[in-house]
C-alpha cells in the first residue's frame, strides 16, 4: 500500500495539534487508491471499512444480489480461489446448491483495511453439490471470514 503524503501529513498534524487523540487516529487507515497518481486517497476509518464488508455480506450472501458486486468488489478483487471475473460465477454456484443461503454476523472487527467477521452460515441443500445428489437437508456452520478493503470496496476475501 502506498502513502500519499498529503493524508499523512494531515494526520501528523491533527496529532500535533492534539485535536485529535493518538487512539482515534490510530483508527484511521490509508487506502490504497488503486495505483492512481499521489494525492487522490483519502482516510478511512475501520468502522468504513467494517461497514463495507457488512454490506456486502448483506447484500451479495443474504439478499442474493450478484448484480451488487459491480459496485462492492474492487476490480483488483483477489481470493485464494479466484479474481473478480469469478465472484459472480462462484455466487451463481453457491446460490444454485443452496437457494437459501445466508451468513448472519455474530461480531465484525476492524483494523485498518483489515476486517475479521464472525458467524454463522446456513442454507438448505437443494442443488448437486459436485456428484452429491440435492438432500434437502439444512446445514449451519460457524465461520470467521477476512475482508481486505480498498477504496470503499472488497479487494480480498
């Protein structure tokens, strides 16, 4: 991630100028602001950042709205499994297996660009799942899910 300097300079001033507490400006990050010329990022708090991977876990996972992943995930969306191109693709799949998806969030965590979500996925099993028949059977399974955000969007999960 690159530092523009002028947000940083802004910090370093609200610092010296004790408007601001060291605790309340440790909670703002720089964004990364995708390989733009210096000056154009801006700072971003965690809670931003939270609220981010809060809505696009409500939006994408539990309304089942694909279509928010144009404005939600970064074009430099990366996974251990796939890029951007295959966010949509991977959902329709998931979808298709089990129609009635859903992660309720438990507790959500921020640090920078860096959010940890925990909870509690669930679904019922209505579609084949690799060469295992539908069994309409109901699944619920705690997980803890890492976001990275960048510029007001999910670069990595």
């Amino acid at each position: 991630m690159r530092v523009d300097p002028t947000s940083l300079e802004l910090v370093t001033s609200a610092m010296r100028s004790q408007r601001y507490s060291l605790l309340e400006v440790s909670r703002v990050c720089m964004v990364d602001y995708g390989g733009g010329p210096p000056g154009r990022g801006r700072l971003v708090s965690a809670q931003e950042n939270k609220a981010v991977a809060r809505r696009y876990i409500e939006e994408v996972w539990n309304r089942h709205s694909i279509e928010a992943t144009d404005e939600l995930v970064s074009p430099n969306y990366l996974s251990a499994e796939y890029q951007r191109a295959g966010v949509k693709y991977s959902l329709n799949w998931l979808f298709s297996v089990f129609p009635d998806h859903r992660f309720d969030i438990e507790d959500a965590v921020a640090e920078g660009d860096t959010v940890a979500v925990r909870g509690t996925c669930s679904g019922a099993h209505e579609g084949e799942l690799w060469d295992i028949p539908p069994t309409g059977k109901r699944f619920a399974a705690q997980q803890s899910l890492w976001f990275r955000v960048s510029d007001g969007k999910v670069a990595a999960h």
